[in-house]
C-alpha cells in the first residue's frame, strides 16, 4: 500500500493540483516529522526537475509586480505554456484553507487551467522563506511546469534569495518613485538581468520613459553580473498588455545566453551548493536549539555575554562543548 507520501508524489508526477498543493505544503511544514517526509519528497522527484525556465521577479511595494505577473502568465498560458507562481510575500498572513492571500490576487491567472499560484506564508522560521520557496519551485517542476515565477517584495534579503535560486532576475520600478528609494534600488538593481519599468500608461508614460533612461544610465556604471549580458530596461503596461512580450523575449535571450556558454549549468550547480550548506546551517541550528542542555546552557551564557562577564566567543564554545553526544 502506498504511505501518503507516495500517493502525494504519483499524484504531482501526474499532474494532480491537490496533490501539488499538498506537497508544498508538506515542504512549508517546520514539524520535524513533515520535515523528513519532504525530504523524501524532493528527493524522489528530484529526477524530475531542472526541465523549467525559473524567472524571478522582484521590485518594491507597489511596483505592479502582481498585476505584471498575471499579464505576463496569462500571455504565456495563452501561447499553451503552463506557469506556476510561487508568491513570496513577507507581509501577507496565511488564511487558514483559503488558495490566495490577501495581497495576492491574480484572479485571471488563479482560473487558468494551464496556471498554478501558490502564496508563501511568511512564517519566518530562520531561513524559512528561501528553502520553502525552492522546494515547491522543485515541486512545481516536476509537476511539469515549464515556467516557474516567484515574485517577491524587494525590500532586504528577499531578493538576494530568490537571485538564488532562480535563472532569470527580473527587477520591476515603478516611475517616478522618490530619490529616497534610491538606496534601496541600487542594491537590486545590480541584481538585475533584465529591468522594467512598469505602469507606462496614460499620465505616467512620460515619467516611465524618464526612469527608464536613468536606469539605462546607472546600469551603465554598474559592472555586468554577467559578463556580455547589459541588463535591457523596458518599458510596460500590464493593465493595457504593452511591453509585456517584450519583457518575456528579453528572459528567453537572457535564458538562451547562460545555455550557450553552459553558464546555465554553472549557475544552477553553484545555487545547489550554496542551497546544500544553507540546509547544513539550519539543521545544526535547529538540532542545536532542540538539545535541552544546551537550551538550559543557552539562556545563562545569553546573561553572562550581555553582562561583559564573558565574551561571545568563548559563550559560543562553551555552548557547543554543552551539546549532547551520540544518538
Ligand atoms: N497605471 C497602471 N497601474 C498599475 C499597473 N500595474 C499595476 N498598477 C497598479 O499599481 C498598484 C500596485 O499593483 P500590484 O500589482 O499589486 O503591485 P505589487 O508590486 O504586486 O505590490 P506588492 O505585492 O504589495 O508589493 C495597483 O493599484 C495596480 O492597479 C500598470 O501597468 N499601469
Ligand atoms: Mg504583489
């Protein structure tokens, strides 16, 4: 008889939503228990995945990336191509059952046949948000998506995480956004493989056309993530559809030039090793942290360092001498 994880696994090879839906929710789990199901999960459909085109698409709030994402998605589903989008919203709380979070709608994109949206509770356990998101891009693949987009709130970390797993960076700005964002932009905007500029409709079209040759300008100056790639800026509209095509062909080139020098390998393996230590950082911490004479240990040597009494160093050596040996 097949345990349920088995059945999860025939029914996401088959292309069964529930049973999609249901192993991503097994990857979110933090339950020690759900936790070794999904790695026995991954690990079987592992053979199955690397087959899609892994798009990131990031911006700050507001930039339109949700309302881009399903004009983007729909125009693909359209053309007969299948696109999951994995929803990475730090701000967004999960409702209990309920398919979309709040702040992500896609009410278009949500009914297509050929398309899956998957919202990511925001849950913050300690590197939580990236290893989910993998896991259920993996997931996804091997559902047999051949697009995968994650979108997520440039706003810190996020976007140097989603860079990290996917093969395509999209940066979406809104026009006329403040000198005070700059700032912010500039870190991802060295992120970038391809920028767009959004909202260039109506009274903003001549804004957006300003931000774009400013953005052209300061990539300029920026050295290339990719050597022989400049990072295009476009122009588009998703709630007229402009630019929206434009945008897709400029990730399917950007897609084509990492195959052709084999950079797409490269990249991929390079994410997998740095997704492998990752996984070995959270795992000692969280065993770490399970471990009741260190826990006991842990709030005491946590006093001491605040005091001066002694230093976070030794505090540190002294709490990993503590652990318990052998299992
Ligand atoms: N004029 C115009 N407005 C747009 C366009 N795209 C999005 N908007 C508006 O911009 C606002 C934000 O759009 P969203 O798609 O929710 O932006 P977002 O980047 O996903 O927002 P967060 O996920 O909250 O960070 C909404 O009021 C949209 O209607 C566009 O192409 N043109
Ligand atoms: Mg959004």
């Amino acid at each position: 008889v097949a345990d349920e994880v088995e059945q999860i696994i025939d029914g996401c090879t088959g292309g069964d939503r529930r049973a999609l839906a249901r192993a991503i929710t097994l990857v979110e789990s933090s339950r020690p228990d759900h936790r070794r199901d999904a790695d026995r999960l991954v690990q079987t459909l592992l053979p199955r995945t690397g087959r899609s085109t892994r798009v990131g698409v990031s911006g700050p709030p507001g930039a339109g990336k949700s309302t881009f994402i399903e004009a983007l998605g729909t125009q693909l589903a359209d053309g007969g191509r299948s696109v999951a989008v994995l929803a990475v919203d730090p701000s967004s709380v999960r409702s209990g059952g309920s398919i979309l979070g709040d702040k992500t709608r896609m009410a278009a994109l949500a009914r297509n046949p050929r398309a899956f949206i998957r919202p990511s509770p925001s849950a913050g356990a300690l590197g939580g948000v990236a290893r989910r998101t993998r896991e259920a891009m993996l997931v996804c693949e091997a559902a047999g998506f051949e697009v995968v987009i994650v979108e997520t709130v440039g706003v810190g970390q996020s976007e140097v995480e989603v860079d990290d797993m996917v093969d395509t960076f999209v940066l979406l700005l809104a026009p006329g956004a403040g000198d005070e964002l700059q700032g912010v932009k500039r870190g991802i905007v060295e992120l970038a493989d391809v920028v767009v500029v959004t909202k260039a409709d109506g009274e903003l079209l001549p804004a957006a056309r300003r931000a774009a040759a400013d953005y052209r300008q300061a990539l300029h100056l920026l050295r290339p993530k990719h050597p022989g790639w400049v990072p295009p800026v476009l122009l588009a509209s998703a709630l007229d559809n402009d630019g929206v095509a434009e945008v897709w062909a400029a990730v399917e080139d950007h897609r084509r030039m990492l195959d052709a020098g084999g950079r797409l390998g490269a990249r991929r393996a390079q994410q997998a090793t740095s997704w492998f230590w990752h996984e070995v950082n959270d795992r000692l911490l969280t065993e770490l942290r399970a471990d009741p004479r260190v826990s006991e240990l842990a709030g005491e040597l946590e006093g001491d360092v605040a005091h001066g009494s002694i230093s976070p160093g030794a505090a540190a050596a002294r709490l990993l001498e503590a652990r318990s040996t052998g299992d």
